[in-house]
C-alpha cells in the first residue's frame, strides 16, 4: 500500500492572478511530495501561467465560469480524472463542480475549502480569505500545512517566460518605433470593475510627467477591448506612447513585462505577472473591503509600492460606490510620480 501519494492533481479554475498565485503550492507539494507527479487543472484562459513549468506533467483544462451544465461538466471531468488513477486532489477555488469530479472519480484524498458542496471532501479549511488577513499566496500553502508541512519558507510564485515569446516581443516593439535602449514602463489602466480604476486623466497627466523628467518608453497594455480606453489615455498626455492592448497573448504579454523596468496598474491579472518577474509594480488599489484589498491581493515580493487609501468610508460598495469612487480620487499624480522617480532612478538600465 502507499504511503505518499505519486500522482496528485492541484485545481483552481479562476482568473489568471489568482491562478499564478496558486501555484506556490506546486512547490509546497514537492517539499512534501518531491517523486509525486503533479497536475494541475485550470482555465482555457488561465493555462498559459502554467505553460513551461517543468513541476507540471500535464495542464488540464476544465470550464467553471458557468453553472449551465454543471452536472455533465463534472460527470465529464471524472471520466478524465479516473483514468489518470490521481492519488490525492487539491481544489483551490471553492466549487461543486470540481468536488463533485474529484468524488466520482473515485480519489482516495480529497482537499479544499469547506464551502460549495465540501460533502464530497475527505479533508478540508475553513475558508477565511474573505478577512484578507494574509496574502493569497500565503491562503494557498495552508494547503501545505495541512497535508503535514512544516517549518517552510513562503515560496513566491514563479512565471517561465520562453524565448520565442520574447523574440516576437521584440520584433513588435521594434516595428512600432520602440526604443529598445531606452527604459521601458508598462501600464496596464483598465479593469472590469471601475471601482479599480484610476482616472483616466491621471494616467495622462502621469504619463506628461514621466516622460518630461526621463527619456523613457511607455508602453500601454490591456485586451482589445481596452485599446480605446488606452489610446484615449495617451492622445490626452499629448506625449508619444505605445498601444499594445489586444495584440499580445498571455506569453508575449510576460516576455514583455520580462523586459520592463517598471510596472504601473491596478489590481489585475498582469500586475500579478509582473511581480513573478521580480519587475518592480506600483500598484493603485480602490475598494475599503478587507477581502479585495492589497493585503491579499497586492503585488507579492518585496520591491513594489502600493497606494491604497483609506477614506474612512462607513460602508464600502465596490462598482457601486455612490461617492465617485473617491479612494481611488485620493491618490495623487504628483505622489505616485514621485514614485515613478524613486523606480527609474534605481531600476536596471
């Protein structure tokens, strides 16, 4: 009989943020594990955070965004998983879908938070990250602990960046007049929550201040559906920019933020990549609710600045604030360019 699982399955379905900082538990798994074979399941959208990792065997991929057909896309998934035969589950995103799988498929141990249908679980965690006490990266190796791990630094999650991605990067770049010698910042402004965007107008006015104090390139990015909104963003700064929003996927989007030298965004998706590349981020966070705030979900590692206000509002109501959003207004282009600054006069070129 086993006395250590071989083949183990992580799941978290979810955006690709949330996902890449999920992955510190690949790392925690093979401290404890380190012959198992690992597997991670994840979104169509989300897989390419995953792609390249040498600690992953197989990447696959399950639909949750929908309840619609939630049944056979669990009886679906079962099959798959029955005939890999995994020795242990770890579901990361709280779902029925997923605890409905790993039960039909008949595996022995069966982890996740104590929510969505966690019947069909053999061990489980409350689920507290709403309190935002820690960071998320951190909620993800309580997993760790509780499989037996001990005494463990936090790992940081990790983004393999290939280097076909980065040569594309570079011919795009060079086609639209980047300066490649030039330092290089990257903003990402746009959200589908307005409740953490900064102001359209502040990013100009911080665009015209940056680019009067440096010689540097500014690139904007962001999905198609946002090349508007950032073409908007750099014709009012009346200086010269760069509009990469719907061009690049998920790799070239890394090999990119690879080659910045500073990040400016939101709470999103590509601020989390860019702090898995060790690129310093300046992050502007909205919102007074203790779950969405830069505790847990701010840029993780050391070398970034956060702004996040406090306008001691009594009650925080996210995309639905009737007071225009006025924690976000708070913070200053003057503050956060003084920042910027700080970043380019100690950055790597």
């Amino acid at each position: 009989m086993k006395n250590f699982p071989a083949k183990i399955v992580i799941m978290r379905t979810d955006r690709i943020g949330e996902v890449l900082l999920s992955t510190v538990l690949i790392d925690g798994v093979k401290q404890l594990y380190p012959d198992a074979e690992i597997s991670f399941i994840t979104s169509l959208y989300s897989k390419d955070i995953l792609a390249g990792r040498h600690d992953i065997s197989e990447i696959i991929i399950a639909d949750t965004r929908k309840n619609s057909g939630w049944l056979l896309k669990a009886v679906r998934l079962a099959i798959i998983l029955r005939k890999r035969r995994f020795d242990l589950s770890i579901v990361l995103n709280a779902n029925k879908i997923l605890h409905l799988a790993v039960f039909l498929a008949g595996i022995p141990e069966r982890v996740g938070y104590s929510r969505k249908w966690s019947v069909f679980l053999t061990k489980t965690i409350e689920d507290e990250r709403e309190k935002g006490k820690k960071h998320e990266a951190e909620y993800a190796m309580d997993f760790a602990r509780l499989l037996g791990l001990e005494n463990f630094e936090q790992p940081s999650p990790r983004l393999v960046c290939e280097d076909v991605s980065g040569e594309k990067v570079k011919e795009l770049l060079l086609k639209k007049g980047v300066n490649l010698s030039r330092k290089l910042i990257v903003i990402h402004p746009a959200s589908s929550n307005p409740a953490k965007m900064w102001e359209n107008a502040r990013y100009s006015e911080l665009i015209k201040k940056v680019k009067s104090h440096s010689k540097c390139e500014i690139i904007v990015v962001g999905t198609s559906e946002e090349r508007q909104l950032a073409e908007e963003i750099i014709r009012a700064s009346g200086e010269t920019g760069f509009n990469v929003c719907g061009e690049l996927n998920l790799k070239e989007l890394a090999a990119l933020l690879k080659r910045a030298d500073l990040f400016i965004g939101n709470d999103s998706g590509p601020m989390h990549m860019t702090a898995a590349l060790d690129v310093p981020v300046i992050a502007i966070f909205g919102r007074n609710i203790p779950g969405v705030g830069p505790k847990r979900w701010g840029p993780y590692g050391k070398n970034h600045k956060v702004f996040h206000k406090d306008v001691e509002c009594r009650k925080c109501y996210d995309r639905d604030c009737p007071f225009g959003y006025k924690c976000l207004s708070a913070i200053t282009v003057d503050e956060v360019f003084s920042a910027v600054k700080h970043y380019l006069m100690n950055c790597k070129t």
